[in-house]
C-alpha cells in the first residue's frame, strides 16, 4: 500500500513530485517564502513516500557541520493523521543510523509531539525560522 522512494535531485520526476508537496505544504498552507524553502536541494538525500501511485509525502536529510539534519517532512493535509509521518520518519532514520553523527532537526511547534513521539528530545530555546517558532531537537539515539 505505502512504498517508500528514496532519491537525489537527479531525479527530476520525482524531484518535481516532491517540490510540488513542499509546495502546498509550506508556501501554500503556511506562507513560507519560497526562496527560503528550495535551498540545498542539490546535497540532500529525498524521499517520497507514495500511496499506491500518488506521492503524498516528502522529507530529505542532509549532512552538515553539526551531523545530520533531518529537513522539509511534509504530508499532504488530506493523509495526515493516518500514521505516514511515522513511516517516512522511520525510512530516514533507518537509512542515517549507520553514519554514526548526531542525527538533528529544527521542529515547527505543531510537530514537537510527533518527533518526541519518535524519539527526538527538545534542546534549547524557542526560535524563529522562514516566520514560524521552531525547536532544535535531537534523535535520543546519538
């Protein structure tokens, strides 16, 4: 039913099907700057997660100074709350757990339950990115 396609930029198929979902998600239903939204594209490791045919959430991860940021998890509104955030989180994770790094995101206030859900921890303090609160959080693993 869910298959899960991991993916580089090379792609463009599934590049444009992915950018599509961040689009609604982030610059339609959140007001992000789409200038902000579509940086690193090119080093990050993507994903879609399809049901059936139809691609219906995304999220990508990147490395940087500070280990392996986790970035841009996106559901479409109409399959939220059905568990898909949890079966592309776990892809994710399954596939950074061997890079031994700190394994790191910057959580929207709204999502904080569902990373801790997941295993993630709240560090620091509240901060503001593309306009919206956000919180480091870090996988418990590392």
């Amino acid at each position: 039913m869910f298959k899960v396609k991991r993916f580089s930029t090379e792609n463009t198929d599934l590049a444009e099907k992915a950018i599509a979902i961040r689009r609604t998600v982030f610059v339609e239903e959140q007001g992000v700057d789409a200038n902000l939204e579509y940086d690193h594209e090119e080093e990050c490791t993507h994903y879609l997660l399809f049901l059936g045919d139809k691609p219906v959430a995304t999220a990508r991860w990147r490395e940087t100074g500070k280990g392996i940021k986790l970035e841009r998890f996106a559901v479409l509104s109409q399959f939220r709350n059905r568990g898909i955030g949890d079966i592309i989180l776990k892809e994710v994770l399954k596939d950074v757990s061997s890079l031994e790094k700190v394994v790191y995101l910057h959580s929207q206030l709204k999502a904080i339950p569902f990373y801790e859900r997941n295993g993630f921890h709240k560090e620091g303090d509240l901060f503001t990115e593309a306009g919206i609160g956000h919180f480091l959080m870090k996988y418990a693993d590392r």
